[in-house]
C-alpha cells in the first residue's frame, strides 16, 4: 500500500469510529461504503444488502453522482461477481471485470469499472451484505489489478467491524419499531379509555335532554350546552391522540419544524397555553433528533394530562455540536424520589432510556406545587 503503518492504521480507526457512531440502518450502509472507498483510495465503493427473492433490500454507493444513479436505473439483481460474493462467500479481486466469465454487462449509464476488489460481509455463517470497490487510482500493472493483498486484508478487517455496526444497527431499529408499538397500544389503550367516558357521558346526557325538552325547555337547553361541552372535550382527547400517532415528519421537516408543528397543534387542543422557541438548533444525527422529539412528545402528555399546567413552555436551544431540550410547566409538580419509590413512573424510565440510547442525558426538576422541567441534552455529531 502507498501508505505507511502508521497512517493506515489511523485511517482504519478513524473509519471504525465513523461507523460505530450511527444508529441507523442506513447511516451506516454509507459510512461503511466512505469508509472502504477511502481507505483504499477507491473511484468506486457500492454496498448491497440482499433480500429473499434474487434482488437487494438496499444498494448504497459512493463516487456516483445523483444523476448518475438516477439514470442508471433500478437496483441491480444478484447476479454475475455480486452473486458469487452472495453465495459463494468467497472475496473477489480481478484486474478486469469486465473480462471476468461471470459479467453479465450493465446499464449505458453505468460507470466503466475495471478493477475490482468485493469482499461478502458475513454475521456468523449468515451473508448480510457484499461490499465492493473498483477503479483503484494508482499505476496498474501490465495485465494486473490496482487492489493489492494489502488492501484485501484490510478490506477485510473493516468487512468484519462492517457486520457488527451492520448488526447493532438491526437490532436498534428493531428495538425502536417494539417501542414505538408499545407507545401505540398505550395511546390506544388511553383514547379508548377516555374517549369512551366522553362519550357515554354525551349519550346519558342527550337522552335527559330529549326527555326534558317537552316539559321543562330551559333544563333541556342546559343538558344541550353540557352536551356541546363534552363533544368539545371528546373532539380535543382525539386530536392530541391523533397528533401522538402521526408519523414525524423529521426527515422532511427537521426536528424544529416539527417541534414547532405539534406544540401548535397541541396549543390549540389543550386549554393550557403551550409555546416552542428554537434557537439556532442544527441538524443532528437522525437517531439524537427521534429520541429527542419522543421525549419531548412524553414530557407534554404529562403536563397536559396530568399536571394541571396553565402553562407548558418548550424550548430547544443549541448546545455545541449538540442540543439541549427543556420541557418547563407551571403544574402541581411532583417529588421524583417519592414517585420513583413508590413505582410509579410518568415515563421517565422510557425518556431516560431514550436519552441514553443516544448518548444523552436526561434531568429532571420538580417539586410538589413548584411545576416540572424536564431536560434533555444530546451530544450531536
């Protein structure tokens, strides 16, 4: 390799950190592909992770613009050197692709690829993935490939390090979905709950109003005021349960923007006044942004359930590299020692959780009669 020892193996380090500071599925599909085409002075460097029926759940590439990819076309399938890398678990390097009997061609906007260096990334026995490079930019050798034994050897280390990060990132995605269906069946659990009290209190108090209205109007025209309230309050128990399952737009939108949407929102359901101020916040690492936006989501249906808040104040402030989150009301409070003896939570297990899965750090102050603040600090990226 061009480079010397010491060299290689801070790049080799710097591209094992990278890797092991994402979450996500696909943040770390192409931190792994950066990595590879780096770290071995690549043109080329793609990832395909494959799915059950002969094609890839998903391809990530790098050295190929946006428009380039666009017009190449569909995913490839496992087929030619990919399949082998798939099935035959075995690393490929070839000075020509191209030239190889397994090459089946690819689309007029395919880059030209010469030579080729793939390794399969493997859990155990289990094939997850096939990472390749090609066109390594150095001098070939006559009839030789630019990707020497070197770089296979360290292409494996990282295709090793790769599975791991591959793995935990599973794992976490999977653990986030469990969760994100308990939060679900607890949401419905509580609009049934509260919903169906409105409701049958609605029911029992139109049937007295139309019992009323013949021999005593004025009574039967206060059972249909209080019939109009508890419409309201069953109407607004089911916009902020609404609000809690719609999907966040934070890819779209950003944790700002969506912040700011549902403290709208839930302002204009609740009857305490609740506002959001953010203040030069920037984009953090996707998983940081969910954990903090479902803390925030935790900490405002305690103060509008369950505190008695006039009051709930949201605030998102930058931190560093990172953000701090601040979740303040004016309600009853409450002692957390006591409640945490006593078993009782308000989710302050789970946002804990959260902050920590992301490597934050959650506090909380309260005091019976003094209000609650909730705070949530993450580290950014």
């Amino acid at each position: 390799m061009s480079q010397g020892p010491r060299s290689g193996l801070a790049a080799v380090s710097s591209a094992l950190l990278a890797m092991s500071r994402h979450l996500e599925v696909r943040d770390v599909l192409k931190t792994i592909v950066a990595s590879a085409r780096e770290l071995l002075d690549a043109e080329y460097a793609a990832l395909g992770v494959p799915d059950d029926h002969g094609g890839f759940a998903q391809f990530v590439v790098d050295g190929v613009s946006d428009a380039q990819w666009k017009a190449i076309g569909p995913l490839p399938r496992q087929h030619g050197i990919l399949a082998a890398m798939l099935h035959e678990a075995t690393p490929e390097r070839l000075a020509d692709v191209r030239e190889d009997p397994r090459f089946e061609g690819w689309p007029s906007a395919h880059p030209d690829l010469a030579d080729f260096l793939g390794l399969p990334i493997r859990d155990g026995d289990e094939v997850i993935g096939a990472l390749f490079l090609a066109n390594k930019r150095c001098p070939k050798p006559d009839g030789g490939c630019g990707f020497t034994e070197e770089d296979e050897e360290l292409l494996s280390i990282l295709a090793q390090h790769a599975a791991i990060a591959l793995t935990n990132a599973r794992l976490y995605e999977r653990s986030r979905e469990l969760t994100i269906a308990e939060e679900r069946s607890r949401l419905a659990h509580e609009l049934h709950d509260a919903v169906s009290q409105k409701l049958f209190s609605l029911r029992l108090t139109a049937q007295a109003a139309a019992a009323l209205v013949d021999r005593d109007p004025s009574r039967a025209k206060g059972e249909l005021q209080q019939v109009a309230a508890l419409a309201a309050e069953a109407a607004d128990e089911l916009r902020a349960a609404v609000v809690e399952l719609r999907p966040a737009g934070l890819d779209e939108d950003g944790l700002v923007a969506t912040l700011r949407t549902q403290v709208h929102v839930l302002d204009r359901a609740h009857s305490a006044h609740v506002t959001f101020v953010g203040r030069g916040v920037r984009a953090l690492p996707a998983a940081q942004e969910e954990a903090m936006l479902r803390v925030a989501q935790e900490a405002l249906h305690n103060a509008l359930r369950h505190s008695g808040a006039e009051h709930v104040d949201v605030t998102l402030d930058r931190h560093g590299k990172g953000a701090v989150l601040r979740v303040t009301d004016d309600g009853s409070g409450f002692d957390p020692q006591a409640i945490r003896r006593a078993g009782r939570h308000l989710g302050l297990v789970s946002m804990r959780d959260r902050a920590g899965g992301v490597g934050g750090l959650l506090t909380v102050e309260s005091a019976p009669g003094k209000g609650t603040t909730i705070e949530m600090e993450v580290p950014g990226g």
